[in-house]
C-alpha cells in the first residue's frame, strides 16, 4: 500500500495527514484535528475522553479507529489515531466548535484537490506555490524549495529501492547527510534556527537549500553506481555525499568569511524580503 505523508494546513495550522494510493483517500491525525476545533490545551486528553464517551454509545469509529505511525513534535514516529474523511465529517458533529463549518467545508476541498493533483500533477505545484506565497517567501526562495522538494523525492525512492524503511532509517539518513555538510545533526540545526515542530527546509536560507539539495542529490548518485544492500552501507553513503557538499559549504565560508549555516529562520527570511523590497521602491 503505498503512502504519501503529508501536512495539510488549515487556518495555518497544521494537520498531519497520509494519502493511500489504493483506496484513494486521505488518513487525518484525529488529535490535531481535535487540538485545532477544540483549542485544547490537551488535544489527546480531550480526545481519549471523547473516545469513551463514543464507544459507550457504540459509534464504530471510536470502536473500529485505524492507527498509522505518525512523525512527532520530537522527531520520531508513534501510532496514531487517525480517521479518512467521511469518518472526520461524524466526528466533528461530536464537538461543540464555531469552526466546524468551516472545517467541512475544508475538508471536502482537500480530498478533492489530490484527486485532481493526480490527473494533473501541475496543480499539486501550483498549490504548494500557493502556500509558500500565502506565508511570505519570495518567488526565488519557491523555486528553490520545489527543487529541494524533487531532489528529496528522489532520494527516498532510492533509499526505498535499497531496502531502507521509512521512519526512523529514513531520519537516520537524513541526519548522516545534515551533520556531514552542516557540521549540525538535524535536531541541533532545529534548535540554531529556533525551530520546534516546523520544517527545517521551510527556514533555510536560498544558500542553505542549494547545499543540502547538493548534499542529497550526490548520495542518490553514489547510492545508484554503489548499490548498498546493508543499512551500514546506506550510512556511509549518506555520509559521502553529505561531505561534498561540506567541502562545497567549508569553501563558500572561506572565500566570503561569512558562516553559510544561519540562526535566520522563516520570519526574519521574509522580514529580509521586506527590506528588499523598500529600498527598491
């Protein structure tokens, strides 16, 4: 069954969703649906007792709720109760919230973009354009990012197609590449750019991008003329190409005697845009 992780947005905040391939719909993290209708300062609290109260008055969903593993504020994945569409549309009649309407209305909209998005993959583009431009950045910064996007596509599929499993082999990765270019593991970077549960490539700089887009690219071409069976080998891989990229990164420092890794995070990157933009007007 092939999956599609995801985080969705509504209202800027976030939901964490998969999409299935074979049945065509997508799995929404009930707890953070919940957090965002209810603003409960204990979403899962609220949901468990929620939970209780609909298994006692015998509702399938509380009695028959799938469980996926999701990613956590703490960078590991956990199962979590999660719900498709048409059982989120029950559940929120359950909850005493101004914004269930509108939710509804949200939630009818994202099952159908992704169908759309299949038919026509230029549209899954335009949305996440849409997005980033919604939130600030700069139409350069975009493009860069959507690179970064294929670039970590074809990365995975790689990693997939070795053996390695999605998850906690994948972080491990990811993290042998961050700390072979950036002289940072991923969690120490996260916290230079104050950064909790937020995408760290959606705080990197253009330069940033550019660099770990490098970092990841040349392991999906060692990996492909290497072909590593083992998850060692993985490793190591993913250390090699992390390092040419650090070599690059170590070289741009010493010709410009500035540090290319940054404590700037999404806000001041979009304050520095501003900025721009003023002293051209």
């Amino acid at each position: 069954m092939k999956k599609e992780t995801a985080i969705r947005l509504f209202h800027e905040k976030q939901i964490r969703s998969q999409w299935d391939d074979n049945q065509e719909k997508w799995y929404f993290s009930i707890v953070d649906v919940v957090g965002i209708l209810t603003d409960s300062p204990n979403p899962r609290k609220y949901w468990s007792v929620l939970k209780t109260r609909l298994k006692a008055e015998g509702s399938e969903l509380a009695t028959n709720c799938s469980q996926l593993k999701m990613l956590s504020s703490d960078g590991k994945y956990y199962k979590t109760d999660v719900a498709d569409t048409e059982q989120l549309f029950r559940l929120i009649q359950s909850i005493p919230s101004p914004k269930v309407e509108p939710f509804k209305l949200w939630l009818a909209k994202t099952g159908r973009e992704r169908i759309d998005e299949i038919e026509d993959p230029e549209l899954g583009i335009d949305r996440i354009m849409g997005t980033y431009l919604r939130k600030g950045y700069s139409k350069e910064w975009i493009n860069q990012r959507l690179k970064s996007i294929e670039v970590r596509k074809e990365l995975t599929d790689e990693w997939e197609n070795r053996g390695v499993t999605k998850g906690q082999e994948f972080a491990i990765l990811t993290d042998e590449i961050t700390k072979a270019w950036s002289d940072l593991s991923t969690k120490q970077y996260k916290k230079l750019k104050a950064l909790k549960k937020e995408n760290l490539r959606d705080h990197m700089t253009n330069l940033e991008l550019v660099l770990n887009m490098l970092a990841e690219a040349t392991t999906t071409e060692i990996s492909k003329e290497k072909k590593p069976e083992t998850f060692e080998e993985n490793k190591t891989i993913a250390k090699q190409g992390g390092t040419i990229a650090g070599n690059t990164r170590r070289e741009i420092e010493e010709k410009t005697g500035k540090k290319v890794v940054t404590s700037r995070n999404a806000k001041e990157l979009d304050e520095t845009q501003e900025q721009k933009k003023k002293k051209l007007k």
